[in-house]
C-alpha cells in the first residue's frame, strides 16, 4: 500500500497499527461504520468505510469485512427491507396528492407515479437503515465484547483458583 502511487500520500495514515488492532474501542466503531457504508451507497463501501474509519480511529479490516452485509445476493432481501420500511414511513396512500392520483389511472403516467413511489419508499428505507443499523452494530459489539472478555477472565480466575487448590492440596 505504501508503494502504490495513488495511496503513497495517505498510507502512513491507513498503515498506522492502532487502525488494524481490536480493542474494545475500535471494534465497535468498526462495525458501525461498516454498517454505515453499507446501505448508504450501493458501489464503492469497503473503500467508504476505510476512509471513515480514519478519523474516528476504527478497525479499518473490520469495517471493510461488515461491509458485506450487503452483498449481491442480499441484495434483493434488504431492497425489500428497505422498501417495505421506507413504505411505512412514508404512507404514500395516505398523502397521495389528489391530482397524482387522478392522473395515474392508466398508461405512462401511472407507471412513473409508481416507479417514483417504490424509488423514493426505497431510497427512504435504506436511510434509515443506514442510521439505525450502525446504532445496533455498535451496541451489539460492544456487549459481544465485554461477554467474550468477561468469559475469558472468568476462565482465567477457575484455571487460577484450580492451580491455587492443588498447590494448597499438596503441601
């Protein structure tokens, strides 16, 4: 990456070893961004989740890797996830404008007002999708995180306290 002449200039940034370690700061801000990248553009996420994880000082591998939630063959599940949410929050039947609807009854027309209706219900689920999601990735990693710690240390302190009775056991 140094070597690259594109990325000479930032590679001191992207090679810096606090990016590329997993501590319990910089994992959740990992997954956060990688889910960030992930919906709120369809090309181009593992390169948007790198840069993002720059600044905010994030796991760079791990945001790059949550990226692909969305991949192509989740695609169609999350478009449809998307618009189904995105349908709920805006209630197109509800706030129909009583011309669009007078129009739409048939030909051309009625098949752009219901191309914009299904884009724009799209569009509006994967923004929201695109706040929600990094809220819960970070708050799920961040207790994925402390459960793993927390077994660990309790597995240490039974493999002490086991050392500690056999050596008080032998003497």
């Amino acid at each position: 990456m140094a070597q690259n002449k594109y990325l000479a200039p930032i590679a001191h940034r992207f090679l810096s070893p606090e990016l590329w370690r997993f501590t319990r700061r910089s994992v959740p801000r990992g997954v956060a961004l990688g889910l960030f990248a992930a919906f709120i553009i369809p090309i181009g996420q593992i390169f948007l989740s790198a840069f993002l994880a720059l600044p905010t000082r994030a796991n760079v591998p791990l945001a790059a890797l949550v990226t692909f939630v969305t991949n192509p063959f989740t695609l169609p599940f999350w478009a449809a996830i998307a618009y189904k949410l995105g349908e709920f929050l805006l209630r197109w039947d509800a706030t129909a404008p009583a011309i669009a609807t007078a129009k739409a009854g048939s030909g051309t027309w009625a098949w752009l007002v219901e191309a914009y209706q299904v884009a724009g219900a799209t569009v509006v689920g994967y923004l929201v999708l695109s706040v929600v999601t990094p809220i819960l990735g970070y708050v799920v990693s961040v207790w994925v995180w402390r459960a793993v710690v927390s077994r660990k240390r309790a597995r240490r302190l039974r493999a002490m306290e086991a050392r500690l009775d056999q050596r008080l056991a032998s003497q």
